[in-house]
C-alpha cells in the first residue's frame, strides 16, 4: 500500500501554502480517516492482538487478516447488542 498524501500536519509556524495544503477538503478527509485507523489500531492492542506471535511474512499477514475478522466480528456483536436494546 503507498500513501500519496502524508496527513500529519507540520510542527510549528507554516507558511500560508502550507496552512493552505492543510486545510484543503482532501487533507482534511484523510486526516480523519488516519484518525479511524488510529482509532481501530488501538482497540486491536487492548484486546491482546499487539504482539504477533507467528513467524514469517505468511504468519504475519494471517495473524493480521484473522486479527481483523475478530474486530468485524466484535463489531457485529456490539452492533446486535444495540439493536436487541
């Protein structure tokens, strides 16, 4: 996966191009989508996934597509949960 766009905006005084940049309907759509993504990340590492034990580049991408099938299923669930109440 390549990123074309770096969303994190620049540390201390910019320039009015790069206020501009940054304030753009496009950067400011990614930057909320790496929120999501930061955001996902971390709900993986509370419930226990921060630490791949396989080995190997094969080991690593199942643990972490069955790493996501766990958070889409805990996600169905507390979305069930919500309908039920």
């Amino acid at each position: 996966m390549r990123l074309d766009l770096s969303v994190l905006p620049q540390k201390g005084r910019r320039t009015a191009e790069e206020e501009a940049f940054e304030s753009s309907e496009g950067f400011v759509t990614a930057r909320c989508q790496h929120a999501a993504v930061e955001s996902a990340i971390n709900a993986l590492e509370i419930h226990g996934l921060d630490r791949c034990p396989d080995q190997g580049i094969d080991g690593f991408k199942r643990y972490v597509a069955l790493a996501v099938v766990a958070r889409n299923i805990q996600q169905l669930g507390a979305h069930l949960k919500k309908k039920k109440s």
